[in-house]
C-alpha cells in the first residue's frame, strides 16, 4: 500500500520555506529571494519516493505575516485554509535566529486552526549555526505549541534532509498517490515564467520595489526552429517605480532581463527571447479581479 498526503509548509517569511519545497521535490518549483515575502501563492511541489512508496505533496505557502492590504489579505487567508486542509504541518523556523515571538505566534495558530494536526518542525540553516548555538534552539523548537517532532535542517546544503523526508513518509495517510510520481508541481506553465522573471526583479531591487512588483506573461511563442519568444510585463505601482525598474538609459530592465533569460532558457530547455515591458499599473495589489485572474485566490 502506497501513502500520500499534503503537508502545509508555515512559517515566517524568509526562514526557507520555498527553499526546502525545491530541495525535497528536487527541482525548481518555487521562486527564492532574500526578500521576505517572497512566495505569493499556494504552490505545490510533488515529491514522490517509489522504492518507499510514499508521495509528498508539498504546500509552499507565503509566510504568515500581518495583512497590510488585499494582497498580504489573500495571502494570510490562504495560509489558513491550506493549513486546515493538510494531513500535517511542516513549520520552519530559522535556526540562526531561533525560536521568536513570531513562530510561537504561528505554532499557536497552527493549533487552533487545527489541533489533531500533526506537526513536525524544521530548524533550518543549520549549515551557518555552530553545534553548540544549534543545542538550545532545537530545544526551544521541541516546546513549540503543538510541535511533535523536530529535526535540524539545512534546505541549502542537504543535510538532515532523508531523515526529515522519511519521518513525513511515514506519517501521510495510506492511499493512492495523488499526482502521476513523474510530476514535479502543479503551477500552471506561465506561471513558473513569471515568477522566474520576478526573481530577477527581487535579486536586483529594493526598499518597496520587490512588494510591488508582479510579472505578466503575455505571450510564449515557440518557433519551429526551437526558438521560444515570451512576451512579458513586468507591473509597478507608480511611475518613480517603474522609472527605477527601468533604469538610466534602460540599463536596469537590461539588466533583470538578461538573467531573467538565461533562467527561462534553463526552464525550458531551448534558446529564449524574452521581451520585457515596465508599465504602471496603480493599486493592482488591492484589485480583486486582477488578483483573480493572477491566480492569487
Ligand atoms: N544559509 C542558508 N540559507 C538558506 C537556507 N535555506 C534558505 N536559505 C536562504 O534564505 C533566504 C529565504 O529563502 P526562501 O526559500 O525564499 O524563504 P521563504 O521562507 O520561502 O520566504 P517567503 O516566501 O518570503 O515566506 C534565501 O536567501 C535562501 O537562499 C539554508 O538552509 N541555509
Ligand atoms: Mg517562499
């Protein structure tokens, strides 16, 4: 018999969710960047071990963090619902920083928002945090509201990863597998583009530009020659956004656009040419049909 399930992925931003989902599932589903707030939506990364006989179906969630408009909202309620939805929890606390006021927040809400949720907790980065820093923090981790197990991690390096993959093994329900074991994730094709395009954007920008910028992609055309043309547009919120996505005399969009197409030719495996367009489009962070038709639900 075959075990299957989903595991959730909670956590503060930037403690390596997306990094851990890409690391197990063994290739790139999610986006990372060493901006918070990096992952928008509910992406999941399918990790399937035949000779075990067990298939993950990973969650990477955006990190749970205090809506500030209809955006960071949809995020937070969607963090939710996948949540109550999983057969378990995976929280990932940072092992540098240890354990914070705001992972007991996230331990607590994983509770009440579903308290025979089975939780196993991740400590990672350990790959920058000496033996004996990583003693008390594992041990903090191990009190953590709800929190059953605890293993250290380095998403990064690997290590401690089999072990981890192996207990959320055992603990998936039995049944069938849930997603063909050749699947990777479920992200529609586009959608991988435009975020490989975004983060790019949120490698080479800071301050507000990496919160307010989303890509569009418009257009994937693939000639017969192997040559695939993607059309995208890459959306600010104000006009000095999209002046210093731009950049003097195009040198920043020039910039974005070239490493944006190297990951894009990787993705695809072919010989890219991408068209980039910077253009304002105001408030589309608290659009809701916009947010709709972006997929962020
Ligand atoms: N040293 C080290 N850095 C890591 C490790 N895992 C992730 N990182 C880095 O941490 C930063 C954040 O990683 P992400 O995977 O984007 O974090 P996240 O939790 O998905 O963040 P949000 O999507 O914003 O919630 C990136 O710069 C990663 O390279 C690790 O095991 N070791
Ligand atoms: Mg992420």
């Amino acid at each position: 018999m075959t075990r299957a399930g989903f595991v959730g992925l909670a956590g503060r931003p930037n403690v390596g969710k997306s990094t851990l989902v890409n690391a197990i599932v063994g290739s790139r589903v999610a986006i990372v960047s060493m901006r918070p707030q990096t992952t928008r939506r509910a992406i999941r990364g399918i990790a399937t071990d035949v000779e075990a006989g067990h298939q993950l179906v990973l969650v990477d969630l955006p990190g749970v963090q205090k809506p500030r408009d209809v955006l960071t909202e949809r995020m937070q309620s969607r963090v939710e619902r996948e949540l109550a939805d999983s057969d378990l929890a995976l929280m990932v606390i940072n092992g540098e920083q240890g354990v914070g006021p705001g992972d007991r927040f996230i331990a607590r809400a994983l509770v009440e928002a579903n308290s025979a949720l089975p939780t196993i907790c991740a400590v990672n980065k350990i790959d920058t945090v000496g033996p004996n820093e990583l003693v008390p923090v594992l041990a903090e981790a191990a009190e953590l509201e709800g929190v059953d197990e605890v293993f250290p991690i380095s998403a990064r390096s690997g290590e401690g990863l089999a072990e981890l993959v192996g207990r959320l093994g055992e603990l998936v329900p039995e049944g069938p597998y849930l997603y063909p074991p050749e699947d990777h994730s479920d992200q529609p094709g586009e959608t991988m583009l435009a975020e490989l395009v975004r983060e790019q954007v949120l490698n080479r920008t800071r301050d507000e530009i990496p919160h307010s910028v989303e890509v569009n992609v418009k257009e994937v055309d693939r000639r017969e020659d192997g040559l695939v043309t993607v059309r995208a547009e890459v959306w600010a919120e104000t006009e000095s956004q999209k002046g210093i996505l731009i950049g003097k005399g195009g040198k920043k969009v020039s910039e974005i656009g070239t490493a944006a197409r190297r990951s894009l030719e990787a993705e695809l495996d072919a010989k890219v040419h991408l068209e980039l367009k910077v253009r304002v489009r105001g408030h589309w962070r608290r659009d809701e049909g916009l947010l709709d038709r972006l997929g962020i639900e």
